[in-house]
C-alpha cells in the first residue's frame, strides 16, 4: 500500500470535481471549487474521519469495498479506479465478473436525472448503482450476495415476487429475463460467469428450464413495470434502457407510466427511505 500517494491522488481528486457534478448546491460561503471530505464521506458511505485518515495517510488499508465506494463518490474513470485500487495494495477488478463497479460516466447520468429513478446494472443483470429516487422505489440492490445479486434469478426463485404479479404479467417478464439472458450468452460464449449461472437457474427452476428450451432472444430497451411498495402501495412505471457500446453495462430509467405513478413517485419522494421487504420487484 503506498499510503503518500494514496493520500495525494483523493485530495486532488476530491479537489478537482465541482460539487454541482454530484448534486451538492454550490453555496457562496465555499472556500474551495472541490468537494469537501464530509462530502466525499457522504456520497461513499463512510465516516468524515476514515476520509480524513485516509487524506493524511494513516489509515489502514481500505477494503476494496470502501474503494469502490470511494471511486464512484469521487467520479473516476476506469483508469484512475484502476490507479486507486494500485496504490491501496489491491488488483483492480475486472472488466468483466462478478466484482466490476458501474462506470463513472454512467453514475454522473444517475445524479443528472435527479429525481428520476435509475440505476446502473450489468449485462447480467446485477445492480451496480442506484440513485436516491431507485433506493426508494426498489430498495437497495446494490449489497445482495450469492445468487441473488441477479436480477434473473431472484425473479425465477423468489416466490414474494411471484406471488406481487398476476399470472399473465409475471409470465411475460419471465419470458422476457430469459430471452435478454440468451441474447448475453450469445455475446459471451464459452464465459463461466454466464454458463453457470444459466445451469443454476435451470436447475433451480422448471419455469427457467422450460423458457430456456424455447430459445428467444431478444435485448430489451423499453418496458413497463409495476411495483408494489409498502408504503404507496402498486405504482407503473415505463422503463428505458440505454447500454454502453459493449452492451456490458446498462443504465434503466424509470419514468412514472400515468398521473397516478407521478403523484405517488412524488409522495415517496417526500416520504424518504424506510425498511423494505425482500421482495420489492425489481
């Protein structure tokens, strides 16, 4: 760990980015045209001293966990979260797999929709970043381990999600997963991220492995969802999907689908977070 340097790159990062890039009003008694570290503290997660600590280089290592944390609160391309995770004494994660991070530009796109819901997934569908509006619609996905940080699988193995949608409806979202699932498997061939997560599911679940047989492929750009919240109850929302030129990454924006969504989408916004149950679809 080369803690001098560490500490250098997160001061001049933290300096070089304009708090109105992240969503923070810049008001006129603001010393500097960077962040602050409670800010930065902020956007992470973490506690204004393990910035400090971090600033001054007399931290511990930080885990990669608080290093991804940190590369998307401070912005930073792949290169720089490459560099970061260098100078702490970690590989960097792969481009593909399990540990990638959402892409920096993709996480300014969740702060510049503002109170639109968004969030960052993979092509396999893990969330990577969600913004504030998501978390309060969906739940946070970003922590889910195992299994169930796949979008696909939660929805074949979870019986409160099932059970939140009619028949019909459910029915055509699941044909939907495995089509778009197909559609990866034929980008990756032969990647075991992609083959044994098909072989779980199809072992898992005989609704997987009957669709699965049909052999659809489609990549879905447009869809509406219903969700059922427990504090506003089921609001529609259309969803928008724009992927990066690789297709590794997508970002889904959620729009309310009728004046009913607008005006509850605007009360949860007032309403703020409160505990979810496991199985807000998503």
């Amino acid at each position: 760990m080369q803690r001098e340097q560490l500490a250098d790159f997160l001061r001049r990062r933290r300096e070089a980015i304009r708090p109105a890039e992240v969503g923070i009003a810049d008001g006129p008694r603001r010393r500097t045209a960077g962040l602050r570290r409670e800010e930065v503290a902020m956007l992470a997660g973490m506690s204004v001293d393990y910035v400090v600590r971090l600033e001054q280089g007399r931290s511990s290592q930080p885990s990669t966990q608080l290093l991804g944390a940190l590369a998307r609160a401070l912005r930073l391309t792949d290169d720089e979260r490459s560099h970061l995770f260098h100078l702490a004494g970690h590989q960097p994660p792969p481009a593909d797999g399990i540990a990638r991070l959402a892409r920096a530009g993709l996480v300014r796109l969740l702060d510049l929709v503002g109170d639109t819901p968004a969030m960052v997934l993979s092509d396999l569908g893990e969330v990577l970043a969600q913004n504030r509006m998501s978390i309060l619609l969906t739940g946070d996905h970003t922590g889910l381990t195992g299994d169930h940080r796949y979008v696909a699988y939660r929805y074949f193995t979870d019986p409160v999600i099932r059970d939140l949608h009619g028949p019909e409806e459910w029915q055509r979202h699941a044909r939907q997963q495995v089509a778009d699932l197909r559609a990866v498997a034929g980008r990756r061939a032969g990647d075991p991220a992609v083959t044994d997560l098909i072989e779980r599911l199809r072992a898992a679940s005989d609704d997987f492995r009957r669709l699965w047989a049909e052999h659809e492929v489609a990549v879905r750009r447009a869809d509406r969802k219903t969700f059922m919240h427990p504090r506003v109850g089921r609001i529609t929302m259309d969803c928008e999907t724009l992927v990066t030129p690789d297709l590794g990454q997508q970002l889904l924006v959620l729009t309310p689908a009728d004046a009913e969504a607008r005006e509850k989408l605007e009360l949860l916004r007032v309403l703020g977070v409160e505990e979810f149950p496991a199985g807000v679809p998503h």
